[in-house]
C-alpha cells in the first residue's frame, strides 16, 4: 500500500499531537510537575484537545489555525528547557521537538490540500 504525502502528513500531526498531550499529562501529574504531588500546569493540556478531532478528520481548517496555536507551546518548550534542571529540561526538549514536528506537518498539510478546497 502506497500513502499519499498528505496522508502521511496527516498521520505525523495526529501522532505529534496525542504525543504532545500524552507528554504533557504525564509532565505536569507525575513525572517533573512544578509542586510535588501535580500541577496545576496539567490543564495546558486542554486547548490541544480542541484541534484533535479535526486534525484527526484532515479538516485544512483545522490544521491552519492549530499550526498558530502550537506556538505557545512551542514558547514555552523553549523556555523550559532553558531554564528548567534535569528531568524537566528533557521533557521541555520533547516538547520542542513535537511542537516542531506537528507544526511543519500541519503547515505542509494545509499547503498540498489548498488546492482541493480552493
């Protein structure tokens, strides 16, 4: 079976995305959150769930203005891994990667399907 570039696009987003959420559940409730115990910063994870299901969907919409709302995420992965120590650094670097990698997924989305929606 042969995929289609957008179809592997679609595919990198959807995983960058889970693994964006998964990454930040497990950050901020068990692994290095900022107060013993959990922190509040686990809720950061509720605005990637609003694009999921469209991301999953291949609606172009959807990956237009999440590729802008990744940013944030994107920002604050670079401080953190700038100013964090040990585990948390690591994780921060992760999050880097992943908000990099759905961003360039779902800019390169958006482009190959304009013209089917255009």
């Amino acid at each position: 079976m042969v995929l289609k570039r957008v179809d592997v696009l679609q595919w990198t987003a959807s995983v960058s995305l889970i693994g964006l959420i998964m990454l930040s559940v497990l950050w901020e409730g068990w692994l290095a959150p900022l107060r013993p115990g959990g922190s509040a910063l686990i809720f950061k994870v509720i605005p990637l769930m609003f694009p999921l299901f469209g991301i999953l969907h291949g609606k172009r919409y959807t990956y237009q203005w999440s590729s802008l709302m990744i940013l944030l995420y994107f920002a604050e992965g670079a401080v953190r891994a700038w100013s964090d120590h040990g585990l948390s650094q690591r994780l921060a670097g992760l999050e880097v990667l992943l908000t990099v990698i759905f961003f360039m997924a779902a800019i390169f989305y958006a482009r190959l399907t304009r013209s089917a929606h255009s």
